[in-house]
C-alpha cells in the first residue's frame, strides 16, 4: 500500500498541499507531501469555502499513527492534518463583523439549545431558534461569511 508507506515517512509540521478535485457538485481535496505524491483525501461536501481560500491556507502534518503503531488488524496508517489560515494582511481590517475572526465566541457548554449546528474549520456553529449565531473556536472567516453559512442573511 504506496499511500501507508508514505505516511510512514511523515512527521508532525510537515508541510503538505491540497489539489482540489470536484466531481458531480461534491469538492474534495487530494492530500500531497511535498513531493507531490497523494497521501489522502480531504472531504468537504458542497461547502466550497476551502476551494475559494486554498491560497491562503498552510496544511501541515497535526498527528501520525503509522500502521506499525496501530491496533492488530489495522488495514492503514492515520495521519490528520491541521489547516491554518494565513493573512495576507492583518492590518487590513475593515468593520468589525467583516474582521476574519471578528465575532464573539461562547463556549458550546454553556450554549443554550441551538436548532442548527455547522462545523467549519475548527470551530463549531450553532444558531438558536430566534436567530442568535453562537460560534466556539476559530474558522477564518468574519461574522458575515459565518451568517451566510448558516443561512442567516
């Protein structure tokens, strides 16, 4: 298995690319080490606000279990990958709520009860029944990009 050995190779922080791939209105991504050479796929569904950042995005190594290391029966290595975002100028901000990152966040256990629930990136959206967008961790986009993928206009 090509893919199992090449995991083998990878260490934590290394640097990887995606490549996109699309087919029937589903994006996904192709994991490479940077040698190009495919090690996993990265599924993103419909949501095609990865595609529209990929320039500004650094894919790095989060954690490797090679398949010497896993449970008996283990058929393949696991390795997952850690996206941050990068600015291209954090100086340029304009309205607080168009500020990637510019919103209030609030911790899921002391949400109350959310009727809708998104991840994106690393954090978790949750929208009540009246509206109110409550959101715990970071993804890299501003308070309107997160109502428009939740919805909310």
């Amino acid at each position: 298995e090509k893919m199992n050995d090449r995991i083998e190779l990878m260490s934590v922080g290394d640097e990887l690319t995606l490549k996109k791939v699309s087919q029937d209105g589903e994006i996904s991504f192709e994991v490479l080490n940077m040698r190009g050479e495919k090690i996993g796929n990265l599924w993103t569904g419909h949501d095609k606000s990865l595609s529209k950042m990929l320039n500004k995005v650094k894919v790095t190594v989060n954690t490797v279990a090679p398949l010497s290391a896993r449970r008996k029966g283990s058929k393949y290595a696991a390795m997952s990958i850690r996206i941050d975002y990068i600015s291209d100028n954090p100086a340029a901000s304009k309205k607080a709520n168009t500020t990637l990152g510019g919103y209030s966040q609030t911790r899921i256990a002391s949400w109350p009860a959310v009727t809708r629930i998104k991840s994106i990136f690393d954090a978790v959206i949750g929208v009540t029944s009246s509206g109110e967008v409550l959101v715990d961790g970071f993804c890299p986009c501003s308070e309107s990009d997160i109502y428009k993928y939740v919805g909310i206009e």
